[in-house]
C-alpha cells in the first residue's frame, strides 16, 4: 500500500546559514496541520544532508539544536559526502 505525499510545514527559522565561508540550509518541518515535533536538517552547498535523529518539541528548539552544533564542531561537520544522521 503506497504511502500518500503529505504537505510539510516550514518553520519560518528554516533558511540558508553562513559562517566562516560556508554557507548551508537550515531546514526544520514537519507535516502541516499537526502538532508532530519538528524535523531538523541541514542540506550543504552540493545537496548532501546532515539530519538528526531526535526531533524537537518546538521549531525554536531545533534551531538551537543546530546553533549549538555549530559552536561545538564548526560548519565543516556538514561539507561531508552522503547523508548522514547527527
């Protein structure tokens, strides 16, 4: 049974980062008209993406999330190849 594509909401903290010459995009939804947590993923310049594996209670808590990531390991975390699980 095929699983219908449903419409995800965009938090209006999700847009493009840049520190330190790098640039990526910080995407944090979930599906519209829910109240699921938050999904927070961080796409790179060549469209690979870093996602983690909690989900947040608030838009605002994912952001702080991947704020928090960036001061602890920098922004070269997230240059590396294929997807990977924060």
């Amino acid at each position: 049974m095929a699983i219908p594509d449903r419409e995800l909401e965009h938090s209006s903290l999700s847009g493009l980062f840049t520190r330190d010459g790098i640039t990526v995009e910080v995407q944090i939804y979930r599906f519209a008209g829910t109240a699921d947590a938050w999904v927070l993923e961080v796409v790179d310049q060549e469209g690979s993406s870093t996602v983690w594996t909690e989900s947040f209670f608030t838009d605002q808590a994912a952001h702080k999330a991947f704020l928090r990531a960036v001061e602890k390991d920098g922004m070269g975390q997230f240059l590396e190849l294929g997807e990977t699980l924060h």
